[in-house]
C-alpha cells in the first residue's frame, strides 16, 4: 500500500509554469534506502503511473512509455536529495508528483508537489481567480464596451 510520510520532504507543493519550460521537484531524505521512485498521480485518469526509479549506484529504470529526455534524476549525496528534472514541459504532464521509497515492502510517499503547465501564465495580481475562458465573447464589440474594460484591467494591475 500507499503510505505519506514524514521521513521525505518533497519541495514545492505547487509549480505553475509554461508550456516548453523545465522545472525541478526536490525530494529529501532522513533515512536509509536504496533508491528513488517518482509517480505521477493523474487527476484526469485515476491513476498513479510509474515514471523512473534511480538507485545509490547511479542506475537508472524507467517506466513503461516514459521518455528518457523529458526525466531525469539528480542525486547530490552529501544532503542524500534526489531531484526529478523535468523538461520540454506539456499540459499532458499536469498531475501530482511524488517521490518515494520502498521500506519493509511498503512504498512511502512524499507529500507531493502539484504540477500546472499552462499556455499562457495569468497575470501576476489574478492568481487566485480562476482563468478566463479564451473564447471571444459575441456582442461586446462597442468600442465603449471595450474601452472600459481596458480601463477596469488597468486598474486591477495597478500595485
């Protein structure tokens, strides 16, 4: 079975970045192990996929479809962390990240970090509304219209 525990500390919680960027999710840990695994928790699929595994010795294993370029484990020893790499970044790879290790035939999760590829980051004074839909609304072509509304943007980004 699954497990949350307090021996991984797995940074950040949330990442929210654009398409074709990278990013990292650290996962520290206070114990002995033998390697790393790294699941993503798909929301939209229900399931947990197994994405790569990599051990003390540096190997390496990979899940089933999983692309080598896109995945790829750092380990720095001397803090025993593992970062999971993450590049040409894609709205298919939303979902929710996790590290973890095998102990007494028991996977132990970290706490996750939530992972948000977008096309287009919201602007930085409208983050905790939810975004906008892109399609064109019919009728509000009036200049007036459009006028105050440019004015009503203005001012929500004013600091």
């Amino acid at each position: 079975g699954f497990c949350a525990n307090l021996l991984l500390t797995q940074t950040p919680e949330h990442i929210l970045t654009q398409t074709n960027n990278k990013t990292e999710i650290l996962c520290e840990l206070k114990k002995e192990h033998t390697g790393v695994y790294w699941y993503r928790w798909s929301q939209g699929r229900q399931h947990f996929e197994f994405l790569v595994f990599s051990n003390t010795l540096g190997k390496t294993i990979y899940g089933t479809n999983v692309s080598q370029d896109k995945f790829r484990v750092h380990e720095a020893r001397s803090q025993s962390s593992y970062s999971l790499h993450i590049s040409h970044l894609h709205p298919s790879d939303n979902g929710t990240y996790y590290c973890s290790v095998s102990q007494s035939s028991q996977l132990l999760l970290g706490s996750g970090t939530q992972l948000s590829v977008v096309d287009a980051l919201p602007p930085p004074l409208k983050t905790t509304q939810t975004p906008m839909s892109r399609k064109p609304v019919q009728g509000i072509t009036k200049s007036k219209a459009a006028s105050r509304k440019g004015m009503a943007l203005a001012l929500l980004r004013l600091p």
